[in-house]
C-alpha cells in the first residue's frame, strides 16, 4: 500500500507526544511492507531540514517544507479572511498544500492519511481528486478548547468558548468529510460521533490505540532528590502551562510538607514567577531518555487532556512509576494500584508520593504491571495492522 501522509510536524526529533506517535506509527508501516511519503513542514528557526531528513529516511520518504512558525496576529487574520478556526488556520501551511499537489500529479497513492486535524486544510487537494482521506485525531480539539475556557476567566475566556463552539462545528464536518477517522480512545471515538451527528456513518470512526516501541530501561545517573519527581512541560500549550502551574503552587508544596528531601525535576517549561523550593529547571530534552532516570517517579499533572498520553507509555517502557491525574490517563484502562498509582487532588499526589517512597515493592509492582499493559495493548506490529485494516476498510468503503 502507498500512503501519502501529511502532518503538521515532522516526527524529528520525537521532542513531544505528537512526533513520537507519528514516528512509531511510520516505522510500522515501513516495517510491514508498506510504502510511505511523509509531507510535512520543518520550522528552520528550530531544526535543520537535511538533519531531520537523513533522521527520517529510514521509516519514510520524507518531502520536508521549510516553513517558519505562523505567528498569532497572522493566524488571526488569516482565520478572519478564511472562516476557519483559529487552530486551523495557525496549522495552514500553503506550501505543504503545494507539495501534496505535486505528490497526487506523480501519482500512486491508494489513500492520504491526515495527522491530526489541523493537516486537513494541506489535504484539500485528494479531497478534488477523488483520493480518500484517513483522519487521525490523536485528541478532540474542541474539547480541549472549551475545558480551556472554563479554566480562563474574563473576556479571555468567552473568546476562548467561541473558539471551542467554532472547532466543533468545524471537526464535526472534518469526521463527515474524510473516508474514514481514526481516533487513539474509544472516549475520543464516541465525542467525535457525537459532534459529526449520529446520521454521518457508523462505521467511519474507528479506535486505533497509540503503538509504543520496547525501550531500553532507564539508565544513566540518578536524578538528584529523595525522591527524584520528574515533570514533563513544555511551552506555548495552556494544557501543559497549566498543569505546570498548578503542581508547582498546589502539588509541589504538599509534597515537600511530607518529604523534605524530595526535588522535583521540571523538563521544557519556564514558569512565571520565582521557583519553590526543591526545584530544578531542565530544558526539552532532545531525547527522551535524559528525563527517564533510575529511581525516579514521572508525574502527570494534566487538568485538561484527550488523546493519550505518550509520556506514560514511555514511562512504562522505561521501567519509571508513574503518579498521573485521571484526566492524564483516559483511555488508557488502567487501574489505580495496578498499573499507575492515580491522583485526582493535591494531596492525593502527595500521599501518592509517599507510597512510593516509603512503600517496599509498590515501584516494582507498578513497573511490572505498566510494561505488560503496553505489550499487550500497544504492541506496534498489532497496532499496524489494526491501523492497515482500518485502512482497508476505508477503501472498500470508498469503492
């Protein structure tokens, strides 16, 4: 099967969730036999073209777009000019669109796959000919939108609901478009149902679950602290800024209160406002691994979330416990005390944390239990082929 895949980013180097899903799911189908030419555009402020080129050759032919990040003001005026939402019309990249263009004129594609929502307006030109489009929603981005706005007051806030009414109505008429959508939850699936209405199609909607590769155990020296608390953030995402923000002025103190010789580690963020105690500031490590560490504990404190969380498959790859809220470990079907110990308030991430400090066996237990859930349900070779059917199925459909 040739797939043509259009992305937002390229999944070099695999510095977030996103590009790690993308990249595993690229190497599946390369792995399977399947032929795959990844359109996506590369931000050379950032990153270098032929670096992240030669990084890709091995799971795709990769047709990179140099492309600096859109600005605010000129997403916003193009979301104006256009209609589109605000996320979609950040994401439109014309000359991605351009290069799908040539792609489709070379011909050969039995379907073109769109990573995530916002590649959609890039795969306009398979839409005209006829080709049928594949949409995978790692998340529903209409309700991370309006979680959002709940969580932002003022004139902020009501913009920001707009916005989220704007998205759903515009993600609801994207799952009734393409041929068939993809989703990492059977949670997302059934939002995404609901937003396109009950009379689009049964069947276009399928769950695929997110692949994650075995990994090598955490190596390397241990990360300072008594115990060493591991949070991963990043910057320009209010999901991610504000569950920093919280764990640092709710959760981080009541940790401290009951382990003072605790330190937490806090990767690719930069909070507003001088640090508590017991902090340390790291940048977004290039690869992953430098965050997973012997004896430390990964912390998931996100409020607002959809999708899956790639950074707890890693943990559980890696042999790292994890402490997770439960809007961090939806659609992953774990069980508190089995897989992941949950936390759904301050205090519970403290009492969490103390478990695992003083209590002999539970890391161990929780380690064990999280790598036989990705082996079982997120094997890579089993997921391509559950993604490679959902393929299939699309174009029986479309035939």
């Amino acid at each position: 099967m040739n797939v043509l895949v259009v992305a937002t980013k390229a999944p070099w180097p695999p510095i977030d969730g996103g590009r790690l899903l993308l990249r595993t799911m690229l190497e599946g189908l390369t792995s399977a036999g399947h032929r795959a030419v990844l359109v996506a555009p590369v931000d050379p402020m950032r990153f270098d073209l032929a670096e992240v080129a030669e990084a890709l050759a091995d799971c795709c032919v990769p047709r990179l777009i140099p492309a600096p990040a859109t600005s605010p003001a000129m997403a916003l005026l193009r979301a104006i000019r256009t209609g589109a939402p605000l996320s979609i019309s950040r994401h439109a990249v014309p000359a991605v669109r351009r290069e799908v263009e040539r792609c489709l004129r070379e011909g050969g594609f039995d379907l073109l796959h769109a990573e995530q929502l916002q590649a959609l307006p890039q795969a306009e030109p398979a839409f005209a000919a006829g080709l049928p489009v594949v949409l995978r929603a790692q998340n529903v981005e209409s309700d991370l939108w309006r979680e959002t706005a709940r969580r932002t007051r003022g004139t902020r806030g009501l913009l920001l609901g707009i916005e989220a009414r704007r998205l759903a109505r515009w993600e609801g008429e994207a799952v009734r478009r393409a041929a068939a959508t993809l989703t990492l939850t059977a949670e997302d699936a059934a939002r995404l149902q609901a937003l396109a209405g009950s009379s689009s199609s049964g069947g276009k909607i399928s769950v695929v679950r997110a692949p994650f590769p075995d990994l090598p155990a955490a190596a390397g020296e241990s990360l300072a602290g008594d115990p060493a608390v591991v949070v991963l953030g990043s910057q320009g995402w209010f999901p991610n800024e504000d569950a920093v923000a919280w764990f640092l002025s709710e959760v981080w103190p009541a940790a401290l209160a009951v382990l003072p010789g605790a330190v937490l580690h806090l990767f690719g963020a930069a909070p507003v406002g001088p640090l508590p105690k017991g902090v340390d500031l790291h940048p977004a490590p290039r690869d992953s691994a430098e965050a997973f560490r012997p004896g430390s504990v990964l912390a998931v404190p996100l409020r607002i979330a959809s999708g899956v969380r790639m950074k707890v498959l890693e943990a559980w790859a890696r042999g790292v416990p994890v402490v997770a809220t439960p809007a961090a470990l939806a659609g992953l079907e774990v069980e508190d005390g089995r897989e992941v110990l949950v936390a759904g308030d301050a205090a519970a991430f403290a009492n969490a944390l103390v478990r695992l400090h003083r209590e002999q066996g539970l890391a161990g237990r929780l380690v064990a239990a999280g790598r036989q859930a990705r082996r079982e349900r997120h094997d890579p070779a089993r997921i391509t082929a559950d993604l490679i059917a959902a393929y299939e199925r699309a174009l029986t459909s479309r035939r």
